[in-house]
C-alpha cells in the first residue's frame, strides 16, 4: 500500500462525523449513526460483501474490523516513518562524519598555509638581506670603479711626466 492511500485513509478517518450530542433527538442521533456507518464503510475495504446484515454482532464485529484495520494503518504508518527517521539520522550521522573529516582537512591546510605563509615571511626577509647586502656590494664596486679609473689617471699621468722626464734626460745627454 502506497503511503498517499494511506494518507487519505487516515485523513478519511479523521473527518469522521461528530458523534451525537446528549441533547440530540433520537431521529437525529439515528440519522448521524447511520452516516457514521456509512462514512465507516466508504472508508474499509469491501472484503465480504455478502455479508452485510444489520446484526448487532455483524456491527460489533465490523467495529473491531475498523479497529484493527485502523490499527493496521496507523502500524504502517508508523513503520514507515520510523524508517524515514532511521535513513534521515544515517544520513545525518553520514554528513556528520564528512563534515568532520572536512573540518580536519581544513585544519589541516591552514595549519599548512600558516607553515607556508612563515616560510615565505622568512625567505622574504633573506630576500630583503640579499637586496640590502647586494646593494652595499655595488656600492663598493662603484666606489672601487671610480677609485680604479682615479688611480688609473693618476697613473697615466704619473707615465705622462715620466715619458717627459725620460725625454727632458735623453735630450739632455745628447747636448
């Protein structure tokens, strides 16, 4: 059984007609008992038609028939929505699980990023030191290039006055 013909068996069951009031007539008590059974029998399955006597046993024993039938639906239902809660907290417990195998893996790669992001900080501060020291070194180098070509002038000049003095004494021998 499908659980929607369930569903309107047991909303069938829950419009039922209002039982009779103290102060009703006996007509109309007569009248809504026999919309009652009516209502009763639109509502059960026909599983033997032949028997259909008025009888007060056929009565009370149709009533225990409603009863269990009842009974029965309302078992099934409960079953069913007993295994709907089962599968729901599976499921639930599921996600559970994969969220906190997610939530670990998250740590996980932070706590990496952050060994990561301290690593770069570290590599970037002998970077900087790098720069720095390769700056002072051209520094230098610019001070010893300028310092080189002074004294490579010096020197050309030194030679200069030389080369004259070596003149100045040749010609001054041959005189």
């Amino acid at each position: 059984m499908s659980s929607s013909s369930s569903n309107s068996s047991i909303s069938a069951t829950a419009t039922a007609p209002p039982l009779p009031l103290v102060h009703d007539t006996p007509q109309k008590q007569q009248q809504l008992q026999q919309q009652q059974q009516q209502h009763d029998w639109q509502c059960m399955p026909d599983y033997n038609s032949s028997s259909s006597s008025s009888s007060s046993s056929s009565s009370s024993s149709s009533s225990i028939c409603r009863f269990a039938f009842r009974s029965l639906l309302f078992k099934q239902r409960f079953f069913r929505l007993h295994e709907r809660y089962l599968h729901a907290a599976k499921t639930e417990a599921l996600a559970a699980a994969k969220l906190q195998r997610l939530q670990q893996q998250l740590q996980q790669q932070q706590q990496e990023l952050a060994e990561a992001a301290a690593r770069a900080a570290l590599h970037s501060e002998q970077i900087m030191a790098l720069k720095q020291e390769l700056s002072e070194k051209r520094g230098e180098l610019v001070r010893v290039a300028s310092r080189q070509q002074m004294l490579q002038q010096q020197f050309a000049a030194i030679r200069k006055e030389a080369n004259e003095l070596q003149q100045q004494l040749e010609t001054q021998k041959k005189q």
